[in-house]
C-alpha cells in the first residue's frame, strides 16, 4: 500500500513534505487559508454532533483538575 501525498483541503494541490512546518499548514497558500476561514465565516462548515448537557453544564467555567490520588487511580 502507498502513502499517498498530503494535498491541500481547499485546492488538492500536493504539499511539499516540510508542509507541516509551514505556518499556513495545511493549506498551501494564505488563498487557501482564507478561503477555509471565509466558509466557516459564512456557515458553509459545520460541526454536527448531538450535544450532550452534562458536557455543556459549566462550559467556559474554570474547573479544578482532578488529581489521579483522588480519583482512585495511580
């Protein structure tokens, strides 16, 4: 099996292999990058997931993280 080319989400365009340290990755141009932040913008993206109201309650909350002592694990 081949490892096929990482391409570019908007264009398909293939990335060079030092792609992933580009600060534009994983786009290939700052068009591209722009292009996907004008879809989100306008509602064209979505992330469609059933919400959960126990994952909601206190969203955005500062919650203290629980210590594996204290959680019965080690």
């Amino acid at each position: 099996m081949m490892i096929s080319p990482q391409t570019c989400p908007i264009c398909d365009k293939a990335l060079p292999a030092t792609a992933a340290e580009s600060k534009l990755f994983p786009f290939c141009s700052e068009r591209c990058r722009q292009v996907d932040l004008y879809r989100w913008m306008t509602g064209r993206y979505a992330i469609v997931e059933p919400l959960d109201p126990d994952e909601l309650e206190g969203l955005g909350e500062d919650r203290p993280v629980e210590d594996d002592d204290e959680a019965g694990g080690q």
